[in-house]
C-alpha cells in the first residue's frame, strides 16, 4: 500500500538489511509492489518489515513464489 501517512520502511531478508523503500503517495494505492527480492536459496528465510517513518505501516498484500513445491505450517 502507498499512502500519505505512510512513509519509509526498512526491508530485511534473513535478519540482514537489503534497502529503505518508500510508501509515501498523495493518494491511497493498495496492493502496490514496494519491494520484491528473486533469487535466494530453497529453504525458510525470514522476512522483516521495520517502519522509519511515517504514522503507520500497513501490510494490505503478501505475495510469493517458488520454483519447487514448498512444505507449510498452518498450524499457527
């Protein structure tokens, strides 16, 4: 999503930084691509979002992909 009141947020793949992105529009955009990494390894990897700056951080679409089929814990 990109919205006036959100603004930077620090992406994190694996507990290391990989870049800011900025959220911030005039007009409210949902489900908008603000940050998207190919090529890592199978296997679990951890994602992190930190807010920097900005009144919210708000997530409204998560999307991935793999190129094997991928074992899920739903029991959470």
């Amino acid at each position: 999503m990109r919205y006036f009141l959100i603004h930077n947020v620090d992406m994190y793949i694996d507990n290391v930084f990989k870049q800011t992105v900025n959220t911030f529009n005039a007009t409210r955009q949902l489900q908008q691509t603000v940050y998207s990494i190919s090529g890592l390894s199978n296997g679990p990897h951890t994602l992190k979002a930190v807010k920097k700056s900005g009144t919210y951080m708000l997530l409204d679409k998560l999307c991935f992909s793999v190129s094997s089929p991928i074992q899920v814990n739903d029991t959470v």
